[in-house]
C-alpha cells in the first residue's frame, strides 16, 4: 500500500490541475506536491501528462485504481475529509461555505464526462451535477440522488431585439441571434435538446453565421440560467418569455457503496436545506425528498416535492 501523502499529491494534482491549488488544500509546497505526484506515479509504473489544461494518467492504471478504492474505504471508514466537485455555478449557491468534512474542488467545470471520470476513478468522493446530465439508471457503480428541479430560461441582455416580440417569440426567432457557446457533448442530453429545438445552429462559430468582426455580439448573445442562477447576470440581463423544453436541477451523484453513508446523508441534508432557502426568492424551483433515503434516487416517481 503507497502511502497516503504520495497519492494523495498524484490524485489532487489530477483533481485541482495546478501544484497551487493542491498546496493550498493540503499544506505541502508546490514542490513538494509534484516530486510526490511523481514519485507515486512510478510506484505504479505510469506516467503523468498534460494535456489541454489537464492531468492524465498514460499506462496501464489498473493497480493505481486498485490502490485508490483502498485509500478511499479509508477515508469513508475512518470519517477523513472527502472531496467534493460540482457544476461552477452550483458552488456559490450550494457550497459555500464548504460543507464539514469536505474538501473543495475548484468548482469550474463545465463540462459532464471529466468530473463523471474523476468519480469513477475514486479520485473525487462526490460530485453536484446536472441534471439531466446524470449517469445512467441503469449504472452499475453510481447513486444519483436528484435534490432540486426547475426549468430551463434563456437570457439576454436589456434592449435585446428579442424583448420586442414578446409572447410572440419562438425558437425560430432566437436562432437568428448568437447562442452562448458550449464545447461539443459538453452536456450532451442538454444539447441534444437544444438541437431539436433549432438552436444549436446559431453557435457563434456555425458556418450559417458569420459573427466575425461584430462589436455587439456580447450584446445580442442568448445565454442560459435558471431561476436561482439568474440573479448571477446582474440586472443588465432578463429571461426570455420562452424556455427550453427540459427539466434541469441539481443532483448529487456518489459511489453506490456510499449512498447511505452518515457523511452523504449529511451532505444531502444540508444541500436540500440550502435549496430550500433559495428557493424561497426564486419562482419555479421545487426541492426534492425521497423516501427513505436508502432506496433508489434515480426512481423519481416515489419523490415528494416542496414548491416555494
């Protein structure tokens, strides 16, 4: 068994991204971090790379994994802190401040398929994601338990063309203006939404617009929010009387073994208290309770909701 700081330096690297981030999470120097990340890594006979802004494991891992599900039974047993990633935006709303006993990750992805990674390899102990991007009901590995649902909004900023129509508006008018880029599958049951919807043809990169060269396509951009993320834009922006036809919310997703554990019972408990109270200013958004806790999450029809 490698000792715990040697893999701990390798999986926070790969977490965090930056000698930085890890130093300031677990006290060591930024030298310190990357001579045991690299240490660990030949313990096991793989290599460390980079690419595209993040950390990968090249070789065979298959020992490397073996020895993460080892430290992380450790961790859950003996009540050690977890580590704990979410959706950017649900960081401000959900945890902050950081839950006890948690870690914080940088809480900047916007992405599904890396944090879904980082969970399946034991490097993370939790992850806040997106509804509807969640792992499949289906999965064999991962509790998905839903905390909130609301819907969907599209914003843009105040004298956008788009207010002049009103009710009137359809998805067709919306597509003659830039969308707020996201990478390709980034969220891919969102996209393949908005997809059959229109509106991933007016990307500000699809060849069937040319925004090059134009001064106000921040101005006319149409972005996406829900209601509690809403007030994030400030009051320069407002929602569209239109929204997109699909049901977002928060979910926390864990390793099936660790779905009725002490420290996920606490965490969902506060997560909810905390919708809870957001939800009291914030119209559409409903918070949701299964019961008990133990049995499936991902079977939503035995959930009660409150509707504030």
């Amino acid at each position: 068994m490698v000792r715990a700081e040697l893999l701990n330096a390798l999986d926070f690297l790969i977490w965090l991204r930056s000698g930085h981030q890890v130093s300031t999470r677990t006290n060591l120097s930024q030298s310190t971090v990357s001579r045991n990340s690299k240490r660990c890594a030949q313990e096991f006979f793989v290599t460390l790379v980079r690419r595209h802004s993040e950390w990968y494991v090249e070789g065979d891992s298959t020992l490397l994994n073996l020895e993460r599900y080892v430290h992380q039974v450790s961790r859950w047993h003996k009540n050690k802190s977890l580590r704990l990633e979410a959706q950017h935006w649900s960081a401000p709303l959900l945890c902050t401040p950081t839950p006890w006993g948690w870690i914080a990750g940088n809480f900047n992805y916007l992405e599904y398929d890396r944090p879904l990674q980082l969970l399946k390899e034991r490097i993370i102990d939790a992850w806040i994601a997106s509804y509807p991007d969640i792992p499949n009901e289906d999965d064999q590995e991962l509790t998905t338990i839903r905390l909130s649902k609301m819907p969907l909004l599209m914003v843009v900023k105040e004298g956008h063309p788009l207010l002049e129509l009103g009710s009137q508006i359809t998805f067709d008018d919306i597509a003659k203006f830039p969308l707020l880029p996201l990478p390709t599958g980034s969220f891919p049951r969102i996209q393949n939404v908005l997809k059959d919807v229109g509106l991933l043809r007016n990307s500000p990169d699809s060849p069937a617009f040319d925004w090059r060269g134009r001064r106000d396509i921040e101005d006319l951009m149409v972005g996406f929010s829900t209601p509690l993320t809403l007030p994030m834009y400030g009051d320069s922006h407002t929602a569209l009387p239109l929204q997109v036809p699909v049901e977002v919310g928060d979910a926390l997703v864990v390793a099936g073994e660790w779905a009725n554990s002490p420290q996920t019972r606490d965490l969902v408990s506060l997560l909810r208290g905390r919708l809870e109270t957001l939800a009291k200013s914030s119209c559409g958004v409903e918070v949701l309770y299964d019961s008990p806790l133990g049995k499936s999450f991902n079977d939503c029809r035995s959930m009660a909701t409150v509707r504030f």
